[in-house]
C-alpha cells in the first residue's frame, strides 16, 4: 500500500476527494475559515499556466496534473494549490482520488502568509513536495516541514522525483525565456512519440543529404562534369533506395546523364 493510501487509514483525515466547499467556487476554508481567492492578475495567471505546461511535460505516466484542484486536509481545511501533481490510479481501498504528490503555489509577497498556511496543511496532510515560486522576487522555495518555513532552491538546480520522468530545472519556474526549453528536453527524455517520430526523420533526412553530398563529391572527383540541374536532381532525390543505387554506380558511370537519367 502506498504513502498515499495509508492516509485514508487515519480517522483524524477526511478522504482527499471529499469537499467542505463546492468546486468551482472561488473559496478554500482554511481551519474552518471561508476563505475567498481572487482571480490572477496578469503576472499570477501567466506563472500558473507556464508552471502548469512545465508540470504536464515533465509528469511520469503514471501520474496527472490539475490545476486548482482541491484536497481536504482535515476535517477543517479544503484548499487548493495552483498546480498538483497526483497519481492517475485510484486508491486501493476506496476507487477514490489519491493523495497529491507534489504542489506548486503561485506566490507574492501579499500571498506569502497564506501561502505558508496552505504550504504546512498540505505537508501535514502528507504532500510529499510543496513548492513556492515568488514572481515577484523571481525566485522558488520549496517548504520545509521540519522548519516550519520556506527554503529557496538555487535556480541553477533541478527537482528531481519520482513523480517526474525528466529532472525539472528550477529556472524554468521563474525564467518565462526558458519555458520552451524545458519542456523540450522533457519531451526528449520521455521519448514522445511525436519527437521520436520528428528525430527519425531527422535522421533518415541526414542519411539522404549524406549520400547526395558523396555522390556529387565522386563524379566530381572522376572529373564528371554536373550542370546545375544534375546537382538539383541528386540534392532533391527523396528516396534513400535510389541514392544508395547512385552512390554504387557513381564509381563506373560515363556521364551525370548515365547515372541520373536512368533512374
């Protein structure tokens, strides 16, 4: 049974998925308190949507990403990060939702406070990972149970978990500029199937261009004179067999018109 399932056993701790405040409303309770969370500005709502996409590419396939998704922590808190990072199967015991694994929390220095009350409810509950990313000061934090506060995380390093199929670098958090980036190094490592696709044909693609380059530098080697058009036919072959057909016969044939006009 996982960490994540044992927590159901406690009697002191609602199911997860169980609510104190409609979904869809703009209100956590925090310790019995109505809490109302504004919409984002500007800046807040383009922090969430690139930590989100960051998230989504750096996931393990066993595991999901929502965003403002709420957890019960207790019997007197039902709140929700920005982003959560939880598992795709359902519990064990009850088909319900699991535990989140690692949470992110949009912050300033307006929302540090609060920020910190959700931080250690969601570490109390048994989030493994909480993190902080301050757009104001351009910085991330991650909390610190046993410290009861936020540690900063030097930008130059990576969260590394089993949550995450790809190591995800701290400065995409906070630098808009490497977003990209990252989530293309992510894609890379997780081998999706759209980029594997684009790498063979890459591939396949420097093969071809290799062949016509050798075949050309041949003739020219044999003192075969090539009109501009010969070039182009060979440069613009597509299929790898023919090329392969070229490279071979370049060594015997009399003229470009032998090699190339027969195929």
């Amino acid at each position: 049974m996982s960490s994540a399932d044992a927590s159901w056993l406690q009697p002191s701790r609602p199911p997860v998925d169980h609510r104190l405040v409609a979904p869809g409303s703009r209100y956590e309770i925090y310790e019995g308190i109505l809490v109302y969370v504004a919409p984002a500005d500007e800046l807040q709502g383009r922090a969430r949507s690139r930590i989100s996409a960051l998230a989504e590419a750096h996931a393990g396939s066993a595991f999901d990403v929502a965003c403002d998704m709420l957890i019960r922590c207790s019997e007197t808190t039902d709140i929700a990060p920005d982003v959560s990072v939880f598992p795709i199967a359902r519990d064990s015991r009850t088909r319900g939702q699991q535990l989140t694994h690692l949470a992110f929390e949009v912050v300033n220095t307006q929302l540090l406070g609060y920020a910190s009350h959700k931080a250690a409810a969601l570490a109390a509950r048994g989030v493994r990972r909480v993190f902080g990313i301050d757009i104001e000061r351009g910085r991330a934090m991650e909390w610190s149970k046993p410290l009861g506060r936020w540690q900063a995380l030097d930008s130059g390093e990576h969260i590394a978990d089993p949550a995450l199929a790809a190591p995800l670098p701290i400065s995409a958090l906070i630098d808009t500029n490497r977003t990209d980036d990252a989530i293309a190094r992510a894609l890379i490592i997780k081998r999706n199937p759209i980029v594997e696709e684009y790498r063979a044909r890459s591939r396949a693609e420097g093969k071809r261009e290799g062949f016509a380059e050798a075949i050309i530098l041949k003739l020219v080697a044999r003192g075969i004179v090539l009109s501009t058009a010969d070039r182009m036919r060979i440069l613009e072959q597509r299929d790898l067999a023919i090329l392969v057909d070229w490279a071979r016969r370049s060594a015997t044939c009399r003229d470009a018109l032998q090699l190339v006009g027969s195929a």
